[in-house]
C-alpha cells in the first residue's frame, strides 16, 4: 500500500493503475509517497501521457517518505 500525503491530508492506495485526476491530484504539486505495509515492498512507475516512464521507485515496508517529482497532467501511476 501507498501513502501519498497532499495538503489535505493523506491518501492510501493499493495495487492498481491511477490516473492523477481520478485520484484528485494536481499537476506540477510535489507530493510524498510512502510504502504503509508491514510486509510488501513496492515498485511505484510513473507515466507521461505517451505511456513514457518518468519516474521508477521500489519502496520497502514501512518506508520513509519520498517526494516524487512534479506530475504533469495526465500522468498516470
């Protein structure tokens, strides 16, 4: 599971693939991401809007938090 922390507040995730306006985020905004499970490690992929890798992240369980970069408009995770 993800935790990726907005100005709201935070927001979990699990397994799947998110478009940044399904889940209500802005483009350009930094945002954190953090691996919440006690058990799995994750590998967070960020695409462009040509399906065009931007960012790869593997987090282990319980991970610190870390800043993805700028998501543009778009983007899918």
């Amino acid at each position: 599971m993800i935790a990726v922390t907005t100005i709201a507040g935070t927001k979990v995730f699990k397994q799947g693939l998110y478009n940044i306006t399904d889940l209500s985020l802005s483009p350009n905004a930094i945002y954190s991401i953090q691996n919440v499970s006690v058990d799995n490690s994750v590998y967070m992929l960020i695409f462009d809007t040509n399906q065009i890798l931007q960012q790869s992240i593997r987090l282990k369980p319980q991970s610190s938090k870390y800043n993805l970069l700028p998501l543009e408009y778009g983007a899918s995770l």
